[in-house]
C-alpha cells in the first residue's frame, strides 16, 4: 500500500479478534437460534466504558441484515438493535423500536396502542433477538419508573418469545437486580479491563499484524506491553486509540515502528487524565 493508503487503513478502525469476543459471538448466534418457547434464556453484557461491548454487538447486527422481500418490506428483519431511552420512558422505548424497524407511527398516541404496533410489526418481519444498549439508563428516573421499564421488556419477551440481549456498564448489572424475574432470566458476562497475561499479549500481537507499518514494533515485549497498558488503563478502545496514534506518528516521522517514544509522542491523553482536566476546566 502507499503511505496514503496505510494512514487510511489505519484510521479506518479495525475487528481485533480475543476469545471472550470469540465466546460472546457464540453465544448470540446461539440465542438467535433458539426455538421459541414460554421462558427465553437472554443475555447480559456489562462493561466499562469504551471496553467494546458496543462495537461486539454492532459486528453481530451487520452480520444479520434484514432480509429482502417483496416491494419495499424487508420480509425478515432478524435482529434488531437499540439504544435504551435516556430515562426510562415506555412510549420513546416503543417509538425507537418501531423506528428501528422504518415503520410509520405517531409518537402522541398512547403507550398502549404503540405496544400493539410494536407487537404485530416484531411478529410479523420475524423478529428473533432484540439487543438494547446502554440499559443501565433505566436508572436516570425514579424508582416506580424504573420496575414499569423493566416490566415492559419483560413483557416484550414474553409476548414474542424472543432473546433478549442487554449490554452496558457496571450499573446495567444493578439495574437487572432490582427484578428477581430478570435477574434469573439475564445470563451476565463482564468485559473486564485488560491485564497483563497471554489474552492481552495475543491481543497486542494482533494488533500489530493489523496495523500497516513496515517494521516490527514488537508490542508483545514486556516494557512495550507494560507501556501500553499503563497508558490506556486497560480498556480495548483506549488501547486501540492508543496504538493508531503511535502508529500514524511511525508513518509520519518515517520510523515506521511503534516505540515507547512514539507512545509518549503521538498525543494521546489516558482518560484518567482527560477527567481531571475535564473536572479542572470547571
């Protein structure tokens, strides 16, 4: 490739494989596999921020398009894959779905009718997993709202026996317990931050096959990996941010290998230090 040509690679954003990826995407293909019964197992995907639950589940939904029908309806739209409302709200929940679905609809009319709509449109493109993120935003809201949201995708389940995919931080956890039914029902799995260990050494490795520069780095060495998880503090999107600065800084300088130097120089600022300067600014 031209020089252009890597510095676009690069920017382009990448799939860095790892086995608890690996495990999790196992996991939905087998949720959405599963034949319909009275009591769906679902799934809960809790994580820090910026540690890839996101980008997990947006790879899965773009390897599950709708599929094409007659005219202008997709004759099947097997995942469909939402952000949780920013408080917990039953009518912008059932709006954002049917939204998700290109489906026409008033957002005045009552939550009931617009349960309806939601109910017959999922049943009848064949709906068999729904995925909502970030739905540690059911606690933005007094408490009685926040069981009536919960009973709600409770009740969406039930009513299509279908999976149920939640993902979000640490108080998406919390935000389940608070109802035992869920609570049994959500399989949790935790993205935890990186730390040093054959995962986090394969996953440097394979970041450095991905990145396009013409010398080896050698990330896999200990004070090169130390760096770098001391820097990101451990999260897989700041490692990724962290190892295309460095590596747009190699091209740049003509290096063409990502150093210690090369970390400290390329520019990039650990969150803990854009918090602070965040907190300092007011």
């Amino acid at each position: 490739m031209t020089r252009e040509e890597r510095i676009a690679k690069i920017r382009g954003g990448r799939w860095i494989r790892y086995p608890l990826a690996d495990r999790i995407a196992a996991k939905l293909e087998e949720l959405l596999l599963l034949p319909k019964t009275h009591r769906m197992p679902n799934l809960l995907i809790v994580g820090e921020t910026n540690n890839g639950k996101t980008a997990m589940l947006s790879r899965f939904v773009r390897q599950h398009q709708p599929q094409e029908g007659n005219g202008d309806v997709a004759s099947g739209i097997p995942v469909i894959a939402m952000e949780a409302p920013p408080v917990p709200d039953e009518r912008r929940f059932y709006a954002e779905i049917l939204r998700q679905v290109f489906a026409p609809f008033r957002a005045s009319k009552p939550a009931g009718q617009l349960q309806y709509e939601v109910l017959r449109l999922l049943a009848t493109v064949e709906v068999k997993l729904l995925i909502i993120d970030e739905i540690q935003h059911v606690l933005a809201g007094p408490l009685l709202k926040q069981r009536q949201f919960l009973n709600v995708i409770k009740h969406l389940g039930n009513e299509l026996q279908i999976p149920i995919v939640a993902a979000g931080t640490q108080d998406a956890f919390n935000a389940v317990q608070t109802d035992p039914q869920l609570a049994n029902r959500f399989e949790p799995i935790l993205l935890r931050r990186w730390a040093m260990g054959e995962d986090y050494l394969r996953l440097l490795a394979s970041f450095e096959v991905a990145l396009p520069l013409e010398q080896r780095s050698g990330l896999v060495e200990p004070a090169l990996a130390l760096k770098i998880l001391s820097l990101s503090e451990g999260t897989i999107g700041e490692i990724s941010a962290l190892l295309c600065r460095a590596a747009l800084e190699a091209i740049e300088r003509g290096t063409e290998q990502i150093t210690g130097a090369s970390l400290e120089r390329c520019g990039y600022v650990a969150p803990s230090e854009r918090r602070r300067a965040a907190i300092s600014a007011y």
